[in-house]
C-alpha cells in the first residue's frame, strides 16, 4: 500500500502532494521553515484508487531562539551632531525572535535609530543597548563633548607692564 503525503503553507489554501512512501506508516518531513504553519494530511493509495484525504493537522514548527546579541561601535567619543554606527551581531544569524531593537539610555545626549545610526546631540554620557525579547546586549558607553570651535580675531587690549587682556571670537 502506497501512503501520499500532502502539504500546505499557512491556515488555509490548496494542499499539495510532496511525497509517498510504500508500506510504511510514517515520514519524515523536512526543508521546513521554523516557526512557520504548515497543515498536512494522508491519503492511501492501492494501485487503482486514492482514498479520501485524512483529518488535516495543522502544525507550528519551533522556534530558533536567540542565543546572543553583540554590538560593536565605530566610535565611543563624539562632538555634539557627530555620528557614529552600531553593528549588531545576533547568534544564530537565523534566529526566529524578532529583530533587535537598540536604543539609548540618554536621548537628550545621544540618539540611536534601528540602522544602528548614532547621533550626538548635547554633551554627557549615554549607553547604547539591543534588546530582542528579553535578551539583551553588552552595553556600549558613549562620551558626547562639546562641538570644537574654531578661535578667530584674536585681540590684546589694556596691555601694562605685567599684564594684558585677551580676547576673540
């Protein structure tokens, strides 16, 4: 007796035949995507008839769960409006959980986007995490100082013996 296997992707929609198997009562399915539905159903086959199909199953393959979320920085240190971009390194690279979403202890001195783009915004410390579910990232410090200025008109005025005033722009 020959036993086909049929498949479908999804809740609903069109089962389609992807195997048989002779005089055996089990198969193995594989190439699956995970977490992912999938409904099958079993038919008999005698040589010179189908059956009906069997009851449809419908199956929810597990999850690959998140091991471990790395970030990595260009920079650590920036002047306000400086940028600088977090890498997220996520173990296993097919992980099932969701996408990591970073953010920063501190908005009002840093910002960071979900491209992994930093910007300085006001001088002070801030760190910067990824989070997918409930795992979480190492920490990345960031220092923001003051944007440089550049010193120009530079004056001496009420110059004594001992002393003088400086002053610029």
């Amino acid at each position: 007796m020959k036993f086909y296997i049929y498949q479908g992707v999804g809740t609903d929609g069109e089962l389609k035949k992807v195997a048989e198997v002779e005089n055996k009562k089990e198969y193995t399915v594989t190439g699956l995507t995970a977490n992912a539905t999938y409904r099958f159903a079993v038919s008999s086959y005698n040589g010179l008839r189908e059956s009906a199909k069997s009851n449809v199953i419908t199956v929810k393959t597990s999850a690959i769960p998140i091991q471990s979320i790395t970030l990595a920085i260009d920079k650590t240190a920036l002047e306000v409006g400086g940028t600088a971009k977090v890498t997220v390194t996520i173990t296993p690279a097919n992980e099932t959980d969701g996408a990591a979403v970073l953010t920063s202890s501190n908005t009002q001195v840093a910002t960071v986007d979900g491209a992994g783009n930093v910007k300085a915004i006001a001088p002070g410390t801030a760190t910067i995490t990824a989070k997918i579910g409930e795992k979480v990232s190492n920490v990345i410090s960031l220092t923001v100082y003051e944007a440089l200025v550049n010193v120009t008109n530079l004056a001496a005025t009420n110059v004594t013996p001992n002393s003088l005033d400086l002053s610029w722009d």
